[in-house]
C-alpha cells in the first residue's frame, strides 16, 4: 500500500510559497490539481 503522498511531502520547505501560487497565478493552480489528481489516482490503483 503506498503511503499518502502530496506536494507538502515533496517540498515541504517551499509549503508557505506554494500556497502562494496557487492562490495568485491560474497556470500554477492549475498545474498543481492536476499534479494533486495524478497523485491521487497513482494511490488508488497501486
């Protein structure tokens, strides 16, 4: 079983400026839900 795993796991040193993005620049946001579903599915079929 694979363990919870999000960007806050990847880079936890850069939490506070990705949060930052997501909030002020659309490309960004979106790029991170679509790494955020990616991750998701990868801990549903594996």
């Amino acid at each position: 079983m694979l363990e919870k795993y999000d960007s806050h796991h990847d880079f936890p040193e850069y939490y506070d400026r990705i949060h930052g993005l997501k909030r002020s620049n659309r490309y960004f946001a979106r790029l991170f839900e679509a790494y955020h579903e990616i991750t998701s599915e990868v801990r549903r079929v594996g």
